[in-house]
C-alpha cells in the first residue's frame, strides 16, 4: 500500500523586512566591510553596459556584497556557445542576457533596485544611464559595427559627464583590466587612443588601439593570428578567466567606494600555475615571433 503525505504550505525562510533582510544578508561582511563602507555600497549606483562573459561576471558578486543599485544594457540572447563560461542555463537559451539578470538579482536581494535595457545602450537612454552612475563597467563586444560604435559613444559620454569606468578582456587563462577615471578633467578618451580606435575597422584593429597587445598572452597569440588570418573562427573564452573578474570586481569596487581611488587595472594569468618553469620558458621564447608576426599583420589591417 502506499501512502500519502499532505505537503505543507512553504514557510518563508527570510525576513520580509527590508533593513532585515539587508543586515541579514551582508551581515558576514563585517570584518573586512565596515558599516560605513556597507551603507555606501548599498547606495553606489552601477552601470554595467554588456552582460556576457565579463559584464555578466560582475552582476552577481556585487549583489552579494551588497550593492542595490543597477542598470543593466545587453541587446544579446543567450546561445548555446556561451555556457561554457556563462553563468546561464540550456532553458536559458533564447533568453535576453541583461533581463536574465535582472531576474537572478532579485533572487539573492528581492529589494534590488535594477533596470534593465534588452535594446543595450541606445542613443535614446545612454546620456540619462551614464549620468545616473556613480561607476560605469563597460564590457561592450566590439565583434560588430555598432558594438564598436557603442562603446567608442559611452567613453565619450563618460569623460563628458567625468565618470570612472572599468574594462576588462578574457582572453585564454589571462584576466586583464583596466581603469579611465574620467573624473580627471585631462584625461582623453581612452586615454589619447580614440581616433586609432574610431578610424579602424577590423574589430582586433579597434580593440588594439587601446588595449596593448602585450595584454594577450603567449598561450593565445595562435587565436589571435587565426582571428587575423582565417575566416569563420570564433574567439575562443573560458569560464575560469571570465570567473576571475567576479573575484577582482569585489576589492576593485570596494576601494572605489571607501576611497574614491580607482585602480589602475588588473593581470592575472592561470597559465603559469599550472605549467613548470621550462616549459613556460620555451612558450615565451615561441611568443617573440608570434607577436612580431601578429603585430605586422595588424598593421596591415585597415
């Protein structure tokens, strides 16, 4: 015989209380967050304009530390390629990145003020969003035309409106950043490299206007010249490097919010860990001529 058991109704396992649920959450920071440092990462307001691989690596380590102020801007869907790294799921599919999540963030913090534009910046929201952030990551692809033509407006807007922003590049084992703190009143848009940026017109062309190619590191210098060489290659991303900007993004925001600095970036590489040091000698030496022959081909493309 079998038996039947009458399920009871679900109990509410958190406070329904808003200042509750906010000390309860963030209440196993207090050794390294201050209370003062708490209150003004819970009013900081962030722009995270791109919500794959290393905007979207931002979005949850954040919440959890305690930030409540969010404007998501992502125009993409989520496919299947992107759950190597990404932190999505096959129902997922389909889904708009930046309303996928806005929609997790109220499941750790049902009280976070997030809105979100599934259209990515637009001309019609960009000025209104970057003047509202206190700190803007700016985690735009730069694959397509109007990638490119995004990010190159949000700096602009940026420095306009003397806004910090943060970037990042995942590339291989190698998490890269780096910071324009446009609330310095001299510095240039990408730091002096805009016009290489916005003359370009191969995507790696834009890309290495301001990022240096030293940033890339020896074990993808062989994407990097299939991307320059050969048709039909997709870049090639891990989840463990896109999962170390969600470690860096917690002290890099927490030294913005209890000293206004921002750093200047970030470089770490999982490479080197996991290989002894002659065989990372012998990749070094092979990267000299990779890079000689990547940089000539950069050269030669418009």
């Amino acid at each position: 015989m079998s038996s039947v058991r009458k399920l009871q109704p679900q109990q509410t396992q958190w406070p329904q209380d808003r200042e509750e649920y906010y000390q309860t959450l963030t209440t196993r920071n207090f050794h390294f967050v201050s209370s003062d440092t708490q209150k003004r990462l819970r009013d900081i307001k962030i722009l995270i304009a791109g919500c794959g691989s290393t905007g979207g690596a931002c979005i949850e380590p954040l919440a959890r530390l305690g930030v409540e102020n969010f404007i998501l801007a992502d125009n993409g869907e989520y496919e299947l390629t992107n759950l190597n790294r990404q932190h999505a799921f096959k129902e997922n599919i389909g889904q708009n990145k930046a309303q996928f999540h806005a929609d997790n963030l109220t499941g750790i913090n049902p009280f976070v003020n997030v809105k979100y534009f599934t259209e990515g910046l637009s001309i019609e929201n960009i000025d209104s969003t970057i003047q509202w952030a206190d700190i803007i990551i700016d985690a735009i692809d730069v694959t397509s035309a109007s990638g490119i033509a995004m990010k190159l407006q949000l700096h602009e807007r940026a420095q306009r409106e003397h806004k910090a922003v943060l970037t990042a590049l995942d590339i291989g084992f190698r998490q890269w950043g780096r910071s324009y703190d446009y609330r310095n009143e001299h510095l240039d848009v990408f730091d002096g490299a805009y016009d290489a940026a916005k003359a370009a017109k191969h995507p790696l062309k834009v890309l290495f206007s301001f990022v240096p190619l030293s940033a890339v590191p020896a074990h993808s210098l062989n994407l990097l010249e299939d991307l320059l060489t050969k048709r039909d290659v997709s870049a090639s991303q891990l989840g463990c490097t896109s999962d170390l900007l969600s470690a860096i993004i917690v002290p890099v925001i927490l030294r913005f919010v209890e000293s206004g600095e921002v750093v200047d970036g970030w470089d770490i590489d999982l490479n080197p860990l996991a290989k002894p040091f002659k065989a990372r000698m012998q990749e070094s030496f092979r990267a000299f001529f990779a890079r000689r022959r990547i940089k000539r081909l950069l050269d030669q493309t418009l």
